[in-house]
C-alpha cells in the first residue's frame, strides 16, 4: 500500500470518529472515499497487517495508538496548509481543500510546525463559539485584520478599480449576493460610483447596483 | 403535458412565453402567495400543451416569495419538462442557477436565448460542448427577432432529457450529503438546503445543523459560502469551455449617461414629467370620449326606461361605476401602464432605482422602491402590490404609507378638474408641492419610528434594450386585467350601497352630521362632506358629485377659489380609496391598513383646516 493511501485512511477514519464519536464500519469509508466496499475492505486487511486499525467484531474500524498518532499528524497538516492557503494566499476554499490533501503527504514535520507557529502568530488569538458566530459567514478569522489595520470594503475604492472579493460580512445580504457571484476570489469592477453612495459592481458580466450599507460589507483587495 | 420556463430575471422569458402563447394568458396566483404565475395553453401536433412562466430568480435556495414558490413547482415536479432559459451574454451567472435545478433532476432542455446580443459582443458559443457539458439538448434563440423560437416546442417534447449534472462539492460538503442520506433517507437535494439551514424537517435541520458547524469550523467559511462557490466555479468551468470571446463591436455605452448623477438625475425627472403629462393629456382626451359615449348610449336611454324607483337607482349606481371604471381605468391608468411598461422594457427603471438610492436612504428606504413609488402615480392599487420588491417589513410600512399619499392619475382627475380649472394653474401645481412636502415629512418620521432594520439595495442593471410593442401591449393588458379585477367588483358594490344611501334620504342625515367639520373647520358647503364620502369610494368621484350637488359644473360660480382649493387638498389626501384599503389589508395585514386611513384623514383635515383659517 502507498504511504499516501495509508495516510488518507488513517485522517478520515480519525477525522471520523472525533466528527461521530464513533467508529466508522466500512460502509462509511466507501462512502467518504467513493470507492466500492470490497476495495475498501481489502485495503483495510494491509493496514490491520501493518498494525495501524484493529477491526471490531461489528467491523468497525478502530485505530491503533500509532494508526492514531499518524492520523492526528495528518489532520493537523492538513487544516494547518488549508488555511495557508486559502486565508493567506486567497486561494478559494475548495481548491485550497484538495491542494492540501496532496500536499499533506509529502510536507515535513517541521515545516507544517512552523506554519503552524507563523499562522498563530498573525491570527487573532482564540477561535471561541462567539468569534465563530460573528465571522461564520466571513470565513475570516482575521488573518489579517486586527486593530491596526482593518480590511478595505467596495466603499474604500474608486470607479474603474479591478478588485477581488475577500470576503462578505454581513449576514442578510450575504445570500442575495452569492447568488450573483459575489464570492470570495472573484474579480469584480467598480463600474460607477455615487460619491459616498450607491455603486455599480460589475460581476461575472453583470452590472449590480448595491447601496452603500450592502457595498460596505464587502471586503475587497486590489487585484493584482 | 405542461411545460414550465425557468430563467434569471431578464432573461427574456415573458418575450419567449409570449411568442409561445400569443396573447391568450392566463394569470393565476399561486395558493397561499401573491407571486402570479402567468400561463398559457397551446396546441402542437393535436395535443394539449400548457405553459407556464416561473417567476424570474437568481437561486433557488433562498426564502423570498418567487424562490420558494419555483422550489416547491420543482420538487412536486410541477412540469413534465423545463425549459430553462438563459442569457446567452451572461452564460455563466445563468449556469449557476441550472446546477441547483439539477439537484432536483427534472427533464430540461436548455435555451440560449439572445444569442444576437451575444453575436454582436462577438460571444462564440460551441453549442455541442455545451450540450455534452450540461447533458441536455441546447437551443440557441433570439427572441427578440424571434430567431428559432418555433423549436422549443419539438425540442422539449421531443429530446428533453433527465439532467445529470452533478456539482463537484467541496468533499466535506459531499460526505456529509452522502451521511445524511445515508442516516436520515432524505434526497441529496433536501440535504443540501438542510446543510444552509433552510427546509421543514427538524430532524434533519438539526443533524444537518451539526455537521455544517463541523465544516464551517474546518473551512472557516459558511457551507452557504463554501456551496456557492463550488457551483460557481463548476459554471465558469462549464462556461470557459463552451464561449469563446471574438471580435468584439464597439457600441456606445449609454450608461456613461444614465447612470451619473448628471445627466442622469435630470434625464431621470424629465423621463418620469414627460410620462405623467402624457398620461394627463392622453387620458383626459380618453376620458371624455368614453364617459360621453356611455352616457350617451347607455346611460340616456337607461333612464328613458323609467323603471320602479328603487330599481332603477340601483340600475344606474352599477351603470355609474362601470362608467367609472372604464372611465378612469382605460384612459388614465392604461395610458400610464403603457407608459410604465415601455420604460421598464428599455431597462431604465434599473437605472432610476441607482440614481435614486441617495435620496431615498433619506427617507429611510432604498433605491429599489423608487418602482412602486412610480406605479403609484397611475394607481396605488399595482403600486401596493409591488411592494412585495421591498425585502423588509419596515421598509414596506414606509412604503405603504408614502405611496397611499402619492397622488394617483384619480387624484390628478379632481387636481386638475377643480384647480387647475377654476382657481389655476400654478395653483394646481402648489398642491402637488405641498403632497410632495408631506410625503417627505411623513416619510422623515416614519423612518424614526418605524422598527425594524434596513436592508438596502442589491439590484442587477438590466441590459437597455429596445422595447417591443407587443410585449408592452400584453404586459399592460396583463396589468389592466389584474386591476379591474379587484377594482370593478368594489366599485360596483360602493356605489350600490351609496346610491341606496340617497335613494333613502340619509345624505342630509349625514351632512348634518359632519357641518362642524366641513362647514366650521374646513369652511366648505354642506353638501361637500357626501362629495368627499364619495371621494373615498374612488377619488375623482370626489369632484363629478361636488359638481352634481352643486347643481352646476361651474364649480366656480357657487364656491369661492379658497374653497375649491381646500376641497381639493382634502380630498387629494383624505383616505386612500376602498379598492387601495383593501389591497393594503391583504399585502400588510388590518393594523397598517387601518393606521395608514386614519392617518390620512387626520392629515387631510389638519392641512385643510390650516389652508382654511390661512386663507380666511
């Protein structure tokens, strides 16, 4: 079996039984990986040989200590390269998602701790049920938005900027505005602003007139 | 057989469901929402086909009227094949919404509408990779010429298929689809808007609340967020792959113009003066010629049949308010639909809702409900009923309030048949001022009081284009239709029971009743409180029986100008009339109808009593 392989299974089954707070029988496998049962099934014997899962008489999967110690491993290298990614360097969430399950494989210890160590460093400490709530929909967890500089909205820019969106803070508008394609990473461009005002986005060809509390909850960067 | 056209706002459904049907449409309102469902039937190779025109939507995981109404057709499975039509110039954004129908896996079939538009931006569109990406049949069109519309119909009974495009999810999102279904048994399409947060089902709410809380926790973004954008991004793939961008033509952007504030704003006043003095002048010309010709060969010869009493009373209040009906109905509020439905087929009232976003954050609403403020000039009755735009409640109330105030093409009738007639010109137009100033006070206060939270604006600018005549003409049909069917049975019911209040002699009951207010207050006849009783009835009745009470129609023989014109401000304001109380109760429920008469009589009284003691 490759080590790649390995790793995967030992991340979902962990990934599993932190999510359901129990162990997952095979038909779950199958359907997280999306492969037929029998493969499933065979793949699981190389693993209970090489000592990482014991399999229950329900056949539900368990780990090891050391099939759980690799998972752990893994789970954190993945979250840790996802928000890398996606937070940092602005890739959209789901390409950051599969990029990390890659990349988790091969990433040294080292190098994801010190990330790790980097991304605390910048982030606002704390990630509490509250700050959740208040950044849920922004998916922002201030990365770069502390008290010394707060991030940029549609309103701080001028009529003919190309911009990308961040992020979108405000709850009720949110939905109306995904729908036209106001999502993070997209390129937009400030067609006609109002002084202070309403301001013309245009967005995936189409021009959208917003108003000035709806622009505002519309964090934006230049787009370089 | 039924078929259902589903689209983005704009997309030119109605053009296309109107060349299908032809002119023989049906409105029905959908149980229990007041969003219409416009439909039509047609017969194609001997069989029965109905066709019905969805509300235009953006998404369909949403909780507005249009979006759950859609949803709900397309879970019952409403239609035996969907037509879903797009913007072939905005392929992409139309795309998003066909990866959420497919959750649903009706048969489609896949229009490109305005593909001359997408020709003219050099748009080159490779229909085959499209229809192997989508795995429906794609159909290019343009209404507008009216290019191909003719295959829809062969195409969708003949080769719609089942749609199998799936949406490549983020893989958390996926799991936890496949788990809920897995536990729960309920379809992919429930667990997706479970996973938003929206549905009925508690326990699947709840289950589905819990994962998405893991996911959101490990992607730092809303699973809203996160499922918008993998559609998003399945639909500039799918787009990327089937358009290419040619040589583009140059044409002149018109917007450089409508949309700055100058000359936009003053292209604005100008659009909305041209379309009322047209109006006036249209529909008084209207007006008269249909009132004589009914009088004349209906009316006159009614009473020449010299029926019992009672009956012919009754006889002649329904001849009355049908006289009225068509009288004001035709002339004025079909000349303005016209007028409305012209400006709104070009794309401007867009524009005008941009341009008026400033001004009416002033008064505590946003650039959108510049539309029902504007109906509102030909009739408040539609202008209610637009209301439904406005997202919150708060701004409906304002709204309400304001458009029941703004004077209607009735009350442009007694404006201009009393004032503008015996006192002047300048005069007339001193009262529109002065409602206008009211508005803006009411407005000021209701902003402050009124509870609730703002929304604010996001609307999509539709693309100018030229109107066509025959979408204009069925659209305000449409319109008139819909307005005498709530208008005309009122108006017939009021006028009975008014002319049976004659018939028994209760007016000089009633007048009597009201002298301290019309005679002491007000500094008007007697006989003006039965005028404006009418008044309420619909507004320009106010004037025609001042004028048959007086026993003359020169109403400036027998009232002073100061009276003529505090007669016109009252009845100008005094409460919106039966048919607008009624459609306020139904849109905003008893209290606010109630709030917004009393209101409107106190106000109406107040302005009157002061210009009475100012003139006096």
């Amino acid at each position: 079996m490759q080590p790649s392989l390995r790793e995967d299974y030992l991340e979902a089954i962990q990934h599993f039984t932190m999510t359901n707070g129990h162990s997952p029988l095979p038909q779950d496998l199958a359907a997280v990986f999306g492969k037929p049962e029998s493969e499933i099934r065979s793949e699981l014997d190389d693993l209970r040989l090489s000592g990482d899962i014991t399999i229950a008489a329900d056949t539900a999967i368990i780990l090891t200590k050391a099939g759980r110690s690799v998972g752990e491993c893994v789970i954190k290298k993945h979250e840790t390269l996802q928000f890398f990614l996606s937070e940092i360097l602005g890739m959209d969430s789901s390409t950051a998602s599969s990029e990390a399950c890659t990349l988790e494989h091969s990433v040294s210890d080292e190098t994801v701790d010190r990330l790790g160590n980097y991304l605390k460093k910048t982030r606002m400490s704390g990630d509490t049920i509250a700050d959740r709530q208040k950044t849920a929909v922004c998916g922002y967890t201030g990365t770069i938005c502390d008290e010394s500089c707060t991030p940029s909205s549609l309103l701080d820019f001028n009529e003919g900027d190309e911009l990308v969106v961040r992020c979108i803070l405000g709850q009720s508008s949110a939905k109306r505005l995904l729908d036209l394609g106001v999502v993070p990473g997209e390129k937009v461009t400030i067609r006609r602003k109002q002084g202070k005002d309403a301001l013309v986005l245009q967005v995936k060809g189409c021009d959208v007139a917003l108003s000035p509390e709806i622009a505002a909850t519309v964090s934006v960067e230049r787009y370089s | 057989m039924k078929i259902a056209l589903l689209g983005n706002p704009g997309a030119g459904k109605s053009l296309i469901f109107n060349q299908l049907t032809g002119l023989g449409i049906e409105v029905n309102r959908y149980p229990g929402s007041s969003v219409c469902l416009e439909c039509g039937n047609v017969c194609y190779k001997k069989e029965k086909i109905e066709i019905v025109d969805l509300p235009g939507i953006y998404s369909l995981d949403g909780s507005s009227e249009e979006e759950l109404l859609v949803r709900k057709f397309l879970e019952q499975g409403g239609a035996d094949v969907i037509v879903a039509i797009f913007d072939a110039t905005k392929l992409e954004r139309s795309l998003y919404l066909f990866t959420q129908v497919a959750e649903f896996s009706p048969r489609i079939i896949a229009v490109l509408n305005m593909i001359d538009e997408a020709e003219q931006q050099g748009l080159i569109i490779d229909v085959d990779t499209l229809s192997t990406r989508l795995g429906v049949p794609v159909l290019l069109t343009a209404a507008s010429e009216g290019r191909d519309i003719d295959r829809i119909l062969p195409l969708a009974l003949g080769s719609s298929r089942v749609v199998s495009l799936e949406v490549p999810y983020d893989h958390h999102i996926e799991a936890a689809l496949k788990s809920l279904e897995k536990t729960l048994g309920t379809p992919r399409y429930k667990n997706l808007l479970a996973l938003q947060g929206t549905g009925e089902d508690h326990m699947l709410l709840d289950s589905a609340g819990a994962v998405a809380h893991e996911i959101e926790l490990r992607h730092r973004m809303s699973v809203r967020q996160i499922i918008a954008t993998n559609r998003h991004n399945l639909s500039r793939n799918i787009a990327a792959s089937a358009v290419r961008q040619g040589d583009r033509k140059k044409t002149y952007d018109l917007d450089s113009l409508l949309t700055r504030v100058f000359p936009g704003v003053p292209i604005l006043c100008a659009i909305l003066f041209f379309l009322l003095l047209s109006v006036f002048v249209i529909g008084s010309w209207m007006q008269e010629i249909i009132v004589q010709t009914f009088t004349t060969y209906i009316i006159v010869p009614f009473v020449a049949l010299e029926l019992p009493p009672l009956l012919e009373r009754i006889g002649f209040s329904v001849l009355v308010a049908l006289e009225a009906g068509l009288g004001i109905a035709f002339p004025f509020i079909f000349t303005f639909y016209v007028g409305l439905s012209l400006i709104e087929d070009t794309g401007y009232m867009t524009r005008a809702a941009f341009l008026a976003d400033r001004a009416m954050h002033r008064l505590g609403l946003h650039g959108e409900a510049i539309i029902p403020m504007v109906i509102g000039f030909g009739c408040t009755v539609p202008a209610v009923m637009s209301l439904r735009i406005l997202k919150t409640r708060r701004e409906k109330t304002i709204a309400a309030f304001l458009i029941s105030m703004v004077p209607c093409s009735a009350r442009t009738v007694v404006i201009a048949g009393i004032v503008a007639a015996f006192v002047g010109i300048a005069w007339a137009f001193s009262i529109y001022l002065i409602v206008f100033v009211l508005i803006i006070f009411t407005a000021i206060l209701l902003s402050r009081i009124t509870p609730g939270e703002q929304f604010g604006m996001i609307v999509e600018m539709s693309v100018l284009r030229r109107p066509q005549a025959r979408l204009v003409l069925a659209k305000s049909w449409l319109r008139i239709k819909e307005f005498l069917f709530i208008a005309m049975p009122l108006l017939i019911i009021v006028s009975i029971l008014l002319g049976l209040f004659q018939f028994y002699g209760l007016t000089d009951l009633f007048e009597q009743l009201l002298a301290p207010i019309t005679v002491t207050l007000l500094g008007l006849p007697e006989y003006a409180s039965t005028a404006l009783l009418f008044g309420i009835f619909r507004k320009e009745l106010a004037f025609e029986t001042l004028a048959v009470l007086a026993g003359t129609a020169d109403l400036g023989s027998v009232m002073t100008a100061a009276q003529l014109y505090t007669f016109a401000i009252v009845s100008v304001l005094f409460v919106p009339c039966i048919s607008t109380i009624a459609v306020l109760y139904r849109q905003l429920g008893a209290r606010i109808a109630i709030l917004i008469s009393v209101y409107s009589v106190f106000l109406g009284l107040l302005i009157g009593a002061i210009i009475n003691m100012l003139i006096s």
